[in-house]
C-alpha cells in the first residue's frame, strides 16, 4: 500500500491521537505528553493546508496520550490516555473532548472504561468510531503476547465532569500477538470494514494494515505492508464512515381483532458474522412507522444480509399482506430492492466512486386483509343466527332479523336464507 504525505505537523511535542473530520475536511491530534496545566490540540484545516494551536483539556503532568477520532455523528474529537493494569486487572482509559464547531476544549472528564486485555506493562492503542457512534479500540501492551479489539456502545457523552461517565468495553476480538507488535491505529474504511495498524517491534520501522469484519472481529485477509518505512507509523485516521443497515416496520393499518398483546412484530438481520444490536420488537397500537428499528448495524460491501419479520405475542402475518423496499438514505433515497415477502436476502452494495457511503433503510409494510364474515350457524332443523327464539340472539352477520339474505351464498343456502330461525 502506498503512503503519500499531505502535510507536515507543526513542531513543538511529539504528536498523536490523529482524528479526521469526516469528509477529509480537517484534522485534529495533540501534543501526546500533557503538563499539569495544559495540553496543545493542533486542528487541521483541509481548504487552507494550515495548522492551528488550541488549548485543551490537561489529563495530567506527565500522561501520554495515544488515541483520538472524532465521532462523525456530534463531531466531537475525543483523545485518550490509556493506563497500566495489574496481571489480573485492565487498565483504565480516560477519555477527553474537544468541540471541533467551535474549537474549544470540553472541560473536565468524558468518560472511562477498561481496556479489553490485562496486562502489567504500559499500553498502546486507538480509537475509532462507526457511524452510529459507537466507539472501537484496538490496544496492545509492551512485552505482551496478545492484543484486543474492543468496542464500547454510544453516543459517549458530550460534555465532562470530575471523573467522567463510566462505560462498558465489550470484547470483540483477541488477537495473538507473540511477534509483540505494537497495535496502534484503528479506523473503518467506506465499504465497512475496521482496519488495525501495527507496527514491528523497534528497530524496524514496517508498519501493516489489517482488514476486520466489525460485527464479529474476524481477520479478513492477510495484512498488508505500508510503503514507506522511513519510520513507522503510530495513528490511522480516515474521513469516510461506514455503511449501515437498517430495517424498520410501517403498519399500513391494524387488522380488525388485533389488540396491543396480539399484533406485535419482531425485526432481524443475520449474516456476515451480526450477532449483536440486530434485533427489534415493536409496541403499541398506532399506525405507520413503527419503533423501535432494528440496527442499525454495519454493513460490509457484497456480505449477504437476511431481514426478516416476524409476528409475535400471538399475532399473525397472515392477517396482512407483507410487502417491503430497500433505500439508500445517503444517496438521495435511492431505491435498492423491493418485494412481497416477510424475508429476503439483501446484497449490501459497493460504495460508488463520489457517492456517500450507503445508509440502506428497509421498512416491511403490512397492510391488513378483510376480516372473514361471521356467522353462528344452526344445528339442523334448529335455530340460527338472528333467532329471536331460540339460542344465541346474536344480530345476524347478513340479512334481517330472520336471517334472510338478499346475496346470494352468504354463508348459507342456495336461496340465500341462512339460520332463519324456522329450521330451514
């Protein structure tokens, strides 16, 4: 792979924690070494190729920070530090911000959680986020033999405190590690996939680039060699997001008998290794789109997606006609597939050359079938529906109050009288 220079950071601190606004529009990282009292975030802007010193928000005299990305959801820039565990314990990462629209620091802590390995020696690392928010981090540890991917759910928070929000790191993947690389950069290209940098151990200076499946931390392929190796590299950034897959539910109308228990449906999407944030149930008794959706989740360029609809608590599909259509919500609404079914498979598409990476919504719509007519019908000789006399005294479900119909075959007799409460 080919490395091509685009700017050259300004001197003053060793650099890192890189964060691109998505577009390619700008950039930001910090001086990785903070004091007591401050640290230097350097913003990027892409139009003018020039380079702007900001205060930012300290963690610390003597910290390090290693990893940043900007959530192209809030725009925020969000830089780490990442702290030593024990043998048994992670360590910790504390989280940062910086308002990249009005290019000030947020004050105070955004949030913490554990790293996704254990380890007594220092860690390396970085962070990234899909589009939905949520936050990826690759980290490795000095004189480790392992290295993880872990992945913490958004929208982390928007604004700091004394300690920051705690949050959850869930696993997705561990990755053997005996060479003791150092893993440190991390981000997702426009066709779905995480990449994670590593780099040699020193004194070499080769970096490589390994494809991810982001739903279920699978390597993709072998990795592959940056060509530059004047030094290695420490950060990875990019200023595309990822695609994303979302099927939602619009109830046309509800069929006549449903009730709130018996008329829900459940959403999913399986393939390409989604186990987690695929499904959804609805609520409610309203009309028209419902919530919540499902995902939305990652979707990778040519993976094979299932969607499907199912009733629940009672209800039934086959008291509605199912129809459904795929668009691509990034890309002025272009349409993708439609049907009549309750399932389907879904080709996720390529990213065009200049288009968006692909939001596809898919929306199921069930429009409700005619209710069958009722009828009580009498035992032979006996009495029907609309028998004053006899059991029942239902109202009729055609005719008059004898039960005599003018249509012909509405559930009765070929002369079209039905239960006429005379035994006929």
């Amino acid at each position: 792979m080919t490395a091509t220079v685009v700017s050259k950071i300004p001197q003053g601190g060793m650099t890192n924690a890189l964060g691109i606004l998505p577009g390619g529009t700008g950039a930001y990282l910090v001086n990785r070494t903070g004091t007591a009292s401050s640290i230097v975030v350097h913003g990027y802007d892409a139009a003018s190729g020039t380079w702007t010193k900001y205060p930012g928000t300290t963690p610390g005299d003597g910290v390090v920070v290693v990893a940043g990305a900007i959530d192209p959801a809030s725009r925020i820039y969000y830089y780490a530090a990442l702290g030593t565990g024990t043998t048994t314990t992670p360590g910790k990462v504390t989280v940062y911000g910086f308002n990249t629209q009005t290019n000030t620091a947020i004050p105070g802590v955004i949030a913490t959680f554990d790293l996704p390995i254990t380890s007594r020696f220092s860690a390396n690392g970085d962070i990234a986020f899909d589009a939905s928010g949520n936050l990826y981090i690759v980290t490795s540890a000095n004189s480790s033999n392992n290295a993880a991917i872990g992945v913490v759910p958004g929208p982390l928070p928007t604004t700091g405190s004394a300690t920051g929000v705690a949050l959850t790191d869930t696993l997705l993947t561990t990755i053997n590690n005996p060479q003791q690389r150092q893993y440190n950069g991390i981000a997702f290209n426009n066709s779905g996939e995480l990449f994670i940098e590593f780099s040699s151990p020193a004194p070499s200076t080769a970096t490589f680039l390994q494809a991810v499946n982001p739903n279920n931390g699978a390597l993709i392929g072998q990795a592959k060699q940056l060509s530059d190796t004047t030094f290695a590299s420490v950060d990875l950034g990019a200023c595309s997001t990822n695609p994303t897959l979302t099927p939602q539910k619009n109830i046309a109308g509800r069929f006549a008998t449903s009730t709130t228990s018996n008329d829900q449906f459940e959403l999913s999407i399986t393939g390409g290794g989604i186990s987690s944030g695929n499904t959804a149930t609805t609520t409610g008794t309203t009309t028209g789109v419902q919530s919540p959706a499902a995902g939305p989740v990652i979707g990778v360029a040519n993976t094979t997606y299932t969607l499907t609809e199912t009733a629940v608590s009672g209800g039934s599909l086959d008291n509605y006609t199912s129809t459904y259509a795929c668009v691509d919500t990034a890309n002025a609404n272009a349409p993708v597939t439609s049907g009549t079914a309750t399932s389907f498979e879904l080709h996720f598409p390529a990213t065009q050359q200049g288009a968006n990476s692909p939001r596809i919504l898919c929306t199921f719509t069930n429009t409700p079938k005619p209710a069958a007519p009722f009828a009580d019908v009498g035992e032979v000789g006996g009495a029907g529906v609309g028998d004053r006399g006899g059991a029942g005294g239902d109202v009729p479900a055609c005719g008059d109050e004898h039960g005599q119909c003018d249509v012909v075959g509405c559930g009765g007799e070929r002369d079209g009288v039905l239960g006429d409460g005379y035994g006929s």
